[in-house]
C-alpha cells in the first residue's frame, strides 16, 4: 500500500501511526520518510498534533501550500518540521478510530487534491480493518502464549518441595509472566507480627539488608497483606512513600512495583513484589496472571514450608503431601473436562479415605449447584443452595466440617444412618465460591484438622485450574470468533512469516487456488504450485 500510494499521489514520505488506547502510546509500524524506513519512538498522551487530532476526532485533515498561505492555516499546530503539504485519513473501524495514515511532503512540489482524498478514504477503510484484525490475532496468540507459559511455569512451581528452590522458581517465573526486572519474596514468620525477605532476584546486599525484616503492623510495605488486595504503583515519582522505602528503590532504580499478596487457605503468609526499572503501566491481563501466579506460589509456599517442618513420623501426612504435588502439576494442565472434576474428587477421597464424595459448581443461570463428579451416591444431577450443608457452604463461602450429621439440622441425608460425619469445602477464587468439594464417612469426627487442610489446599487449586480452563475456552472462542470473521470476508486471505512459512489461508484463498487451508498450514510460499503463484502475482 505504502509504495502504490507513494507512486500515484507523488510523494516521498509516508506513515501509518496506531493509538493503543491501554497504554495512551501512539506508535508508527511503518513510517518512510523521503524513500528511507523510519524507526519513530512511540510517544505517550495525545497531543496538539496533525496525527493526534486525525485519531481523536475521527475525520481527514488536509494541509496545502494554498491553505498555509492564508490569514489563518485552518488552526494546525506547528510541528518540528512543518511540511507544506499533508493529507491524514483516520483509520477508523465498526467501533473507533484506531490510528491514521498519511501522507506528506516536505519541499512544497505537491497540491493534494479531493481526488487524493476519496483515493486514500477507500483504501483506509479496508486498512483500517485488516489492521484491527490483526492486532485481535496477535492479541489472541499472546493470551493464549502467556496461559500455556503461565501453565508451564505453575507446573515448575509446584513440582519441588524445597522451599528455597520453591521461591527461587517463583522469582524467575515472575520475569516471564510480568516482565520485570526485579522481584522478593516476603514471609510471615509462623505465630509473629513480623515479615522476613525470604528470597529476592535481581536486588543489592544492600536492599537485602535494609528490608531483611519488619512489622506487618503499621507498615506502608505490607499494606496488601493486611487488606488482602494486590497495591499497583505505576510510578513511584507520583506516589508519597515513606523516606526509608523511596530511599531504597531509588538505590535500586526501582522507578514502578506491585505488591501481591501470597494468601492460602489458612490465611496469608506473605506477598510477593514485582520491581520495574520504568514508569509501568498495569493492564488487565498482566494484573490476571500475576494474581493466578502469586496464588499458586502462596500454595507452592505453604507447601514447602510445611514439608520442611513435618515430623518424620508423619508418614501419611507426607505421603498426603506428595500426592497434593501430583495434584497441582495435573491440575495445571487439565482443561474444563469430565475428568477433570473426577480427579479432584478422587484425589480428595484418597487423602481422607471417604468412602462417598461429591464436586458440585455453581450455575450462575438457576442458582444450583450442577453435580459433575459423585462416588457412592445415587444419580443425583443438581443440588440446591438453600438446603444442605453443601448449599451451606457455598452461600457463605466458608468450610463446614461436621463431626456428627446429626446434630446439624441442615444435614440431608441421602445415603442413610450409615453417614456419620461431612467436610464440605467450597473452591474459592479472589473471595468468590465456584462450587463445592463435600465428602462423608461413616466415622464420627473423620475429618481431622489435617485432612481439611489439604481438601482445602486442593479446593483452591482446582479453583484456580477451573478459572485457567475458563479462560483457556476463553481463547479458543476467540480464536474462533477471528476465524469466522477472517473467513466472512469475500478477498482471499493468505498470511504467512518473512521466512515464507504460510500460518493462515482464509476460505476465500481455498476458492480461489482450489487448494484445503488444512493442507496449507505450515508449508512454504516457494512450495505452491505454479498456477497458484502465477494467481497471486
């Protein structure tokens, strides 16, 4: 398009600039000034700029030697270099305008006309959302490129029992999910109102020392554990922190951090601090996936801290570890499935030795509870949230364990006076209740304080599975949504990597070469067939 429209309009010098409205930056994928690629810097905020008034108010601007020579040149602003003549086109989609094109000249040989104006009009319209369908693909495949890493790195996380290879794997996995330079680990000592840095990467002696331990009480530093809600500085500039800490990160060129708690089942047991050597802006999905990693790293934690304290007498109980780390590494790579509803439930028998259990999730639609996985009981399909100690649990969000059935008036009962005792755990995720773990025995007061320790521990990791495999779904609608509008279209589509490996062939390109989009997936350009290259110019 850049050199076609460069040949016809006569000009030397031509730009497409993009607003990416997340982070407020404009930025220039292709740029050519006097026949020679430029490389632009993005550049933050709107300003009083011919580009910048194009994408805000969404209509063509054109800038002539005759307009320049007025009284008043149509109110542009003045730029660095002021070209004597510039013509812009919004890119606008269904929706918005998501950038401009344009074109300029800088020594004054060309006039744009209205006819320069309709031509750059039309192909601006069909730029504009070849351009949005892209950037939705590239956002798709990095969603999807962050879940399976976040996925992999989850696995990592939970695979040792180590506490010091536990956090050091926490730390490097933070630099691939959110990209910062730096990272600690902060601890709560067992029983104490105190924090300890339990492992950093990236920082000096000198921050260890200064931050090696503090009270929880009182301290700017620990204010996410004490609300349980992850504290985001985009700018430590624009923020009042106490002397000490900006003294500190100033040290460390720490110019932006986020603070996330590590909260487990039995409450917190610290945060973790992701450290920027920018100013960072925190979108959405970034904030997502930190949160879905500090929650497996607290579990991670809570978990090598407990295995290093356990007596050796203990067998089961480590044995019961052991398996709640096999649980984790399939959990994390399970999708929303049967079986997986099935392998948490039989999971969590194995732990406590129940003979009956049952995993309902919460249907939003009717406000039930939809039966997915159940041993030793009758083909039930849903359960009610108003009865029950099962509903019970789910509506306040909170473990019911019942040494004697019979003394709880919510008790149903449907296996008989076989049933002694129930745990019914709900599956948590940021203070919402997805469903509930319930299990019974015939055994009065079955459950011990262990044994609901690590159902919940398993509740919560499948809870944060479910929401992974949601999300994962998520993706794959998406991905499908592109498809069919990729595939709506009536010009063919092909795509393919400056190597020439094709990656995507519309159903108008099968139309028009006869040739499967299946069969066309991962070949190379050079390999079609010679009719077909002959088709495509």
């Amino acid at each position: 398009i850049q050199k076609q429209v460069m040949k016809i309009l006569g000009v030397d010098c031509f730009y497409v600039a993009l607003y990416d409205t997340k982070s407020d930056e404009i930025w220039y994928p292709l740029a050519v000034k006097a026949g020679e690629r430029q490389s632009w810097p993005r550049r933050r905020g709107m300003a009083d700029r011919l580009t910048d008034r194009v994408i805000r108010e969404g209509r063509t601007l054109m800038l002539t030697p005759q307009t320049q020579r007025s009284a008043d040149p149509v109110g542009f602003p003045v730029s660095e270099e002021m070209p004597q003549s510039w013509l812009g086109i919004p890119l606008i989609t269904a929706e918005k305008s998501i950038g401009c094109l344009a074109v300029f000249d800088v020594n004054g040989g060309v006039e744009f006309s209205h006819f320069d104006v309709d031509l750059l009009t039309t192909i601006s319209s069909q730029v504009g959302i070849a351009i949005e369908n892209a950037l939705l693909y590239e956002q798709l495949q990095s969603r999807a490129a962050q879940l399976e890493t976040l996925n992999t790195l989850t696995g990592e996380i939970t695979a040792s029992l180590d506490l010091e290879e536990v956090l050091m794997q926490v730390c490097r996995a933070v630099a691939s999910v959110g990209g910062s330079q730096r990272s600690a680990i902060y601890l709560q000592e067992p029983s104490m109102d105190t924090l300890y840095l339990a492992h950093s990467r990236g920082l000096s002696d000198t921050f260890y020392e200064h931050s090696r331990n503090f009270s929880i009480a009182g301290r700017r530093r620990s204010r996410c554990l004490r609300t349980g809600v992850h504290e985001l500085v985009a700018d430590i500039r624009e923020t009042s922190l106490p002397i000490e800490i900006a003294r500190a990160f100033t040290s460390e060129n720490i110019q932006a951090y986020a603070d996330f708690p590590l909260i487990t089942p039995e409450g917190p047991i610290g945060f973790l601090s992701v450290f920027y050597d920018a100013p960072h802006d925190f979108l959405h999905d970034e904030v997502e996936l930190l949160q879905t990693l500090a929650a497996q790293a607290a579990l991670a934690v809570a978990n090598a801290r407990l295995h290093t304290t356990v007596d050796r007498q203990l067998a089961r109980r480590v044995q019961q570890l052991a398996i709640l780390e096999a649980v984790g590494r399939e959990l994390s790579a399970a999708t929303l499935s049967e079986r997986l509803f099935f392998l948490i439930l039989d999971y969590a028998m194995e732990f406590t030795q129940s003979p009956w259990g049952i995993i309902g999730i919460y249907d939003a639609g009717d406000a039930m509870l939809d039966v997915k996985a159940q041993r030793g009981y009758p083909n039930l399909e849903r359960l009610s949230l108003d009865d029950g100690v099962t509903g019970r649990a789910h509506r306040l969000r909170r473990v019911e364990n019942i040494p004697d059935v019979t003394q709880d008036t919510d008790y149903i009962n449907v296996k008989g006076d076989i049933v002694k005792s129930q745990l019914s755990v709900p599956l948590l995720y940021e203070g919402q209740s997805l469903g509930v773990i319930t299990l019974e025995s015939d055994l009065k007061a079955a459950f011990a304080a262990g044994d609901q320790s690590l159902v919940e521990q398993l509740a919560h990791q499948a809870a944060v599975a479910l929401v992974n495999a949601q999300l994962h779904h998520e993706t794959q609608r998406q991905r499908e949504q592109l498809s069919a509008v990729i595939n709506s279209v009536q010009e063919a589509i092909l795509m393919f990597n400056p190597q020439g490996d094709i990656s995507l062939a519309n159903q108008s390109f099968t139309h028009l070469t006869s040739m499967p989009a299946d069969n066309l997936m991962g070949m190379q350009l050079i390999d079609l067939s010679e009719g077909v290259l002959r088709r495509l110019g």
